[in-house]
C-alpha cells in the first residue's frame, strides 16, 4: 500500500512517459459518459487526470464518474509531458480505484464560493468545519511554511550548540502577569498554565549555559485580535554569561536566518499566496536597527496617537509605529514600571529595565520580546519585594541566584506571529491548524 509516487515530483518532471500509481483526492471532476478529467491532489500538488471507460471498465469508469468531491482514489496511469496541462503533466489512467467514498447526502461542505466568501479563513463557517479547511490548498501552504519556521528556529539553535530543554506546563506561579494566567483545577490546589517556560530555563543556566525551546505557552487574553491567541508557539531561549545586547544579535540573526530558509524552501508556496518575495528577501538580508523606547513615544506622540510615558505598547500602538519599518526594529529599554519583575534594572538609570522588544513591520508589531535577568540575588528579592510578587512561588528562582548567580538573558518569539507576519496573513489563526481564542476551543 505504501505510496511510492508524489504528485509534486510527478509535475516537477520526475516521471515523464513512465507509469505510475497516484494515490490522493479529487478537488474537481468534469466530462462526459465516456471520459471524466479529474484534478487529483495529495499533499504535494494537483494533476489532471484522464480517464477513460474504455481503459479502465464499465464499472471503475461508473465509480469513478459518480465520485464527488474529496473522494480519495488511486489512480494508474502514464505520466504524459502536455504543454497545455496545468503544471504541465497529465495523468493517462489505464487503472482506477475509488477508496474513500463521498455519499450524495453528504457532499463535502466546503465550495468555491464559501472559500471566495471567507477570503482567507475567517468566516465562523470555515472556522467550524476547520477540520476539512485543512486540506485547501491556502491552508496547506501556511502549514508548510509554518513548518519551515519551525525547523529553521530548530537549526538555529542546534548549530550553535544551544541543548533543547523541557520546562513543566503545569506552575505555580506567573511569569508575565497574572491578568493573563489560565487556572486549572489541580488535585484540590489551584495551578496555572504556563505563560512561559523562562523561569526554568534560568534554573538550568548553571547546568546547560545554552538553551532553548519550542513548546506552547497559555495566555487567558479575552482580546480577539489578528495577533492574540490563547494558546501560541513560543520559541524561547536562554544563554548565561550574556546581556540585553548579545541577546538581541541572537534575536536578530534567528528571525533573518528563518526569514532566508522561509525563501530557500518555501518560495513557491509564498508566490502561490501573492506574498511579495522582496520583502522576504530584505528582511533576511538587511540589519535590524534599535531604538529606544523613549523615541518611539516621542515618535507616537508626534504622529498624535494617545500615549504617555510608561505605558507599554499594545498592538493599536504598534501597529502604527510599525507601518512605515521597512525591516523588524528593535525597541530597548522599557520603563521598568511597564514590565515583570525578572527584567534587570538599567545600572544607569533605574527608570527603565535592559530589555528588548523586536516590532516586525508592515504593521504586524512585536514578535520577540526578552532581555537581560536580574541575576544577583540581593535584587531579585528587591525587584519581588517591589512588585509586591509573593517570593514563595518563586523560590526555586530565588536560590538560582543564591547559589552562583551569573549575567544571563534570553527572549521569546511567538512563532505563530512570524509565521503569520512572514506569510502576510491577516490574522493570525490562518496559519495555525487548530487557533484557539477565547471563544473557539473547538473543533
Ligand atoms: O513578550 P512575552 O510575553 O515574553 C515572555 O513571555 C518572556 N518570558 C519570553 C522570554 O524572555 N523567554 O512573549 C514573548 C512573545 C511575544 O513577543 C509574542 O511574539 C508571543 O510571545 N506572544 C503571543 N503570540 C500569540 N498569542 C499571544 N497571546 C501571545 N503572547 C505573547
Ligand atoms: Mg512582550
């Protein structure tokens, strides 16, 4: 049974004049009593296929004929090079087997005209029956790139020797703020999703030094925006003997570096969703400039937008700063007041905390957010203390710092935001198989 012939490799000339077995979909189907041309798809690509009664049968050709939509068949037949032919192949069918019926009752929910209607997957419609959106093609692309994403963060890492490490989803305490924290009931405690795996990262500093992930992470935002979803892919890391600076190369040279592979091996799938490939191309190969966040006020505030000192950025704000970036720029130094506890106070002036925020452009707004630890212990207990953080929670981050704290810093990238910036997706459900929000945990 195992599928030895891609329909991909099929159109990329691999098998031309020579008989193969297709096994995959029907996306359309048309013609006559004598002669049908279905359009087959797998996962790779689509061919048309000719099939005739006289070569294969009065009873596959009826089968065949009467299939609908999204049945799944194999089919036989010789690889024919036509110009005219999308792709430029044909399938010629001297054999054909229907596997997966489609009842007449029960004719595949999802047409042309409810896909023109949701233009891009975002109709409550498309978002029901998400479960046989998947398999259209603009889906299947975003999936692809998404998983380009995820393998280029992966190389990254594992090229500078960074070890992969695994923190708990299930904590006790908040990493950035309680507003957001999810409460899950817990043997008659109450525990927490995690918003973050950071604080047991820096546990491991004194183990692992480099470190990094690619795990979920929960946030109880009730916000629906094109950016927000309440269980995301978080691509966070951790490095010792390091500061805000280091750690913001690090941020950089990872969002070029999957800016280029998202080129290298998805350049096909982003053309085939209009996505302009200069852009791409600029965004892997230009610097990232950094300014501060005292400019970016003075910035909004002199475009008229309703901002004050120390108020962090939320995506209104952002979205505005980020219209006319021409590449991801990074914005430092926070004012300590707009940010949890962990972040490490500027030694020049307490006011604001060595920080980093990296704004992707076209309006997408931020992607990575990291920074620089505290990592003595004296002010950690302070900047707890401070914040008016019960320390109890945080023990075992405490004692990190007890016992040989070191400079250390790390970030963290919502993949499922540069999937959706990288793609120019409208909203960032298009590009997450499943989006959950704080209205949709099904299906
Ligand atoms: O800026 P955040 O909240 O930072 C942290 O969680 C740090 N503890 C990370 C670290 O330093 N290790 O989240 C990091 C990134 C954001 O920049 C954003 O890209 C993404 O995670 N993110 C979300 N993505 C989708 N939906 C949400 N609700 C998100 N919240 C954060
Ligand atoms: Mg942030």
């Amino acid at each position: 049974m195992a599928k030895e012939f891609w329909i991909g490799d099929v159109q990329a000339g691999d098998h031309d004049g020579v008989e193969v077995e297709l096994m995959g979909w029907i996306k359309r189907t048309r013609g006559s009593n004598k002669i049908r041309f279905i359009v087959l798809r797998d996962s790779t690509g689509t061919i048309q296929c000719v099939v005739k009664k006289d070569a294969v049968g009065e009873e596959a050709f009826e089968e065949i004929k009467n299939s609908l939509i999204e049945a799944s068949v194999i089919l036989k037949g010789i690889v024919n090079v036509d110009e005219r032919a999308p792709g430029g192949h044909e399938l010629v069918v001297s054999s054909a087997e229907v596997v997966g019926a489609v009842r007449p009752e029960t004719p595949f929910p999802i047409t042309q005209s409810a896909m023109q209607a949701a233009d891009g997957g975002e109709t409550e419609f498309l978002l029901d029956n998400r479960h046989l959106y998947l398999r259209t093609s603009r889906m299947t692309t975003m999936l692809k790139i998404r998983s380009s994403v995820f393998g280029a963060i992966h190389s990254y890492f594992r090229d500078l020797k960074f070890t992969e490490y695994h923190a708990p989803n299930f904590v006790a305490g908040a990493v950035e703020g309680g507003s957001t924290l999810f409460e899950v009931p817990y043997f008659g405690k109450k525990v927490y999703l995690t918003q973050s795996w950071q604080l047991y990262a820096e546990a491991a500093m004194p183990a692992l030094e480099r470190l990094y992930t690619i795990a979920p992470s929960f946030r109880a935002e009730k916000s629906r925006t094109r950016r927000h979803l309440t269980e995301f892919w978080h691509a966070e890391m951790e490095v010792a003997w390091a500061g805000n600076s280091d750690i913001m190369e690090h941020g950089e040279a990872l969002v070029r570096n999957i800016a280029k592979t998202v080129l290298e091996e998805r350049e096909d799938d982003l053309k085939s969703i209009d996505r302009d490939l200069d852009l791409i191309a600029r965004y892997a190969d230009s610097p990232y400039p950094r300014i501060r966040y005292d400019e970016a006020v003075e910035t909004l505030q002199g475009l008229g937008v309703d901002i004050e000192w120390g108020q962090d950025l939320d995506y209104s704000k952002e979205k505005i700063l980020t219209q006319d970036f021409d590449v991801p720029h990074f914005l430092t130094h926070y004012p300590k007041i707009a940010k949890p506890f962990y972040h490490r106070v500027d030694p020049e002036d307490d006011k604001y905390v060595l920080c980093h925020d990296l704004l992707a452009p076209e309006g997408y707004g931020e992607i990575v957010g990291g920074g620089e630890r505290t990592w003595s212990e004296q002010e950690i207990l302070a900047r707890i203390d401070e914040e008016g953080v019960p320390r109890e929670p945080y023990q075992f981050y405490i004692d990190t710092r007890t016992y040989g704290g070191v400079p250390h810093g790390g970030f963290g990238l919502g993949v499922d935001r540069v999937v959706s910036w990288l793609s120019g997706a409208d909203h960032i459900r298009e590009v997450i198989p499943f989006p959950r929000d704080s209205r949709r945990v099904t299906p």
